[in-house]
C-alpha cells in the first residue's frame, strides 16, 4: 500500500472513529483541549525504521482552532486540518519542550539516514485531548477521553505499522496501555522506568516522562535497544 493510501486510510478510520463520540457532550466540559490526531511525515514510510514517539497528552491544542471541538464537526475536512496541524507543528523547533527535544532526538538517531530525520518518527499522544493543559484524568468525561483514545491508537498502530514505539508516559499509565493493547512482555529491564513488550509485531519501550530529570539514562537506553528492531 501506497504512503497515500494509508494516509487515507487513517483518515477515514479517524472519521468512523469520532462519528461514534458525542462531541457536544464531552466539550460541555470547556476546560478540554482540541483533538490531537496523529499524521506521519511523507519521510516515514520511507525510513529503513519505522519509529512512533508517544507522550503523555498536549499542554492545550487548538482550543479555538479545533473545528471538532468548536463546531462539533466530524466531517473528513475537519479530520484533514486536525491531522495536518500536528504535522506542522513538529517541523517547529523543540524550544524548552524536554517531549519535543526527546522525540527530535529518538527520530534523528534511529533514522539517521531519512529524508527528513528529525521529522521521521509519527508523534503521537497517550490521550487525545488535555484537560486544563494538563492529563485529562482530573475530567468528568474521562470515560469517553479514554475509550477515543484507545480507538485513535489502536488506529495507528493497524494502519502505520510501526516498527519500534517509545512510550513517554511513566510507570502510573501502564494501566492505559494494557487496556488499551494486547501485548506481550519481554522483560522488565528496570522495575518502573524501563519496561520492554510487544504488541503484535512492534517492539514497545515504556519509560519515563523526559520532563522528569532522572529519566534520561533510560530513555537513551531505550533508543539503544530500538536500534535492534526493524
């Protein structure tokens, strides 16, 4: 399948996906953020590695840009520009970003040879929204944040096909993971901050946020051991 196709495909499963939400009801909560919806840059499906960074959630997102959030509208045009805004906003520069500064870092070392290395690797989010800039946990519509957000990855990893997925998540969201995704552990590296398993074919590294300071002996040890997987 081309790179176009699958970009398709993703938007028509991202569309099947939210027609199921009743977005009037979850943005009766007006402390949530837009939708994050996930796009690989065209240098992905090119990479000899197929690499997908996840973080936590975004600290806000389009809040008044966002046409699902603001208009209610799950229309392939909305899915497309909530798609696109993500892609554009990795080619910024990480700033003060320690998310933003790992993903470019994970990206250009695992794909040193991509069109576009530090752009390579599909950004993606735990949670689609954030919930006062921050994890939408604290929300009274949790339920359906969760259970979109499952759909949304499970989504991507079916159609993108990643190779290798960090998790940036931490030890307090293995929870979500193991809802979410059937998988199969190869081995706790180190108890709460370095977890390796599989989902289906993929090679999955859960490890710590990088805003924490301690985590970035883990994180480097994770891209490591991602270089082993194609």
């Amino acid at each position: 399948m081309s790179s176009v196709d699958r970009i398709k495909l993703l938007e028509k499963r991202y569309q099947e996906i939210l027609s199921q939400f009743d977005f009037s009801e979850i943005y009766s909560d007006k402390h949530l953020s837009g939708v994050f919806l996930a796009k690989p840059e065209e240098s992905y499906f090119s990479a000899s590695r197929k690499v997908m960074i996840i973080g936590q959630e975004t600290r806000g997102w389009r809040e008044g840009s966002c046409k699902i959030r603001n208009g209610y509208n799950t229309d392939l045009e909305s899915i497309v520009d909530s798609m696109n805004a993500s892609v554009n906003f990795n080619y910024k520069e990480p700033k003060k970003s320690r998310f933003r500064q790992f993903y470019k870092k994970a990206s250009k070392t695992l794909n040193p040879t991509s069109s576009n290395p530090k752009n390579s690797a599909v950004w993606s989010n735990q949670f689609c929204m954030s919930f006062k800039k921050k994890s939408p946990r604290k929300s009274e519509l949790f339920p359906q944040i969760q259970e979109l957000s499952s759909l949304l990855l499970k989504a991507q990893f079916e159609i993108l096909k990643p190779d290798v997925v960090i998790f940036t998540v931490g030890s307090g969201r293995d929870f979500f993971i193991k809802e979410t995704f059937k998988h199969e552990t190869i081995k706790v590296i180190t108890p709460r901050r370095l977890w390796h398993f599989k989902i289906g074919d993929t090679h999955c590294f859960r490890v710590n946020h990088p805003r924490w300071s301690g985590s970035y002996p883990y994180l480097n040890e994770a891209i490591d051991l991602a270089k082993k997987f194609t």
